[in-house]
C-alpha cells in the first residue's frame, strides 16, 4: 500500500483494512478452532487507514472493533477495503499503560 490513499474521506466515514488473523485459533481454555468455524455475532478487529472530517474519536493508524454485518467493501487501487460510519464502531484498541500509580479504587 502507498503511504497516501487516492481517496478522501466525508463526514463521519472511516476506511479500514481487516486484520486477519487466518487459519486454526485458541480458545482461552485451549480448545483448537478451525478456521472454518463460523461463531454469530463475532466483531472483527481492523486498522483505520483514512478518516472524515467529522470523526472525532478514531484516528488513522488506530485498530477498531466492528460488526462485519456494519460494513461496506470498497476496492480501490485493487486493494480491499471497508467502509464504516464512526457510530458502527464498538471500540478503538487502547495502548497499555505502563506507567500505573499502583493504586486501586
């Protein structure tokens, strides 16, 4: 991919590349999940590449939670992409803070 997009983004509209993880995955108790396994209602990861003029809460470069039923494809330039509103997003992926107080509320 090219460091700028030929594309400008409107409004509240975020383009975002999945990041697949492909193949067999772990649950946390260790069961083996085929990559052919389907799971309802399962929110996907991506990384932000543009954002709108109205966005306010996503920046480029950021990685966000979203419903794959919440999307639009677009293909630009022979890449794959999605096509989200700012309000279809779950959640952005918040870097750790390592500099903790130590105190507990």
């Amino acid at each position: 991919m090219t460091d700028r997009l030929p594309i400008k983004m409107l409004h509240d509209r975020v383009l975002v590349r999945e990041t697949r993880e492909e193949g067999e995955r772990r649950s946390s108790g260790g069961i083996l999940i085929p990559s052919t396994a389907q799971v309802s209602k399962r929110l996907v990861w991506a990384e932000v590449l543009a954002v709108g003029s109205h966005v306010r809460a996503v920046e480029t470069g950021d990685r966000v939670l979203f419903s794959p039923d919440d999307r639009f494809e677009v293909e630009i330039a022979g890449d794959d992409y999605m096509l989200l509103r700012e309000r279809d997003l779950h959640a952005v992926a918040a870097e750790r803070n390592d500099a903790n107080t130590g105190l507990y509320l």
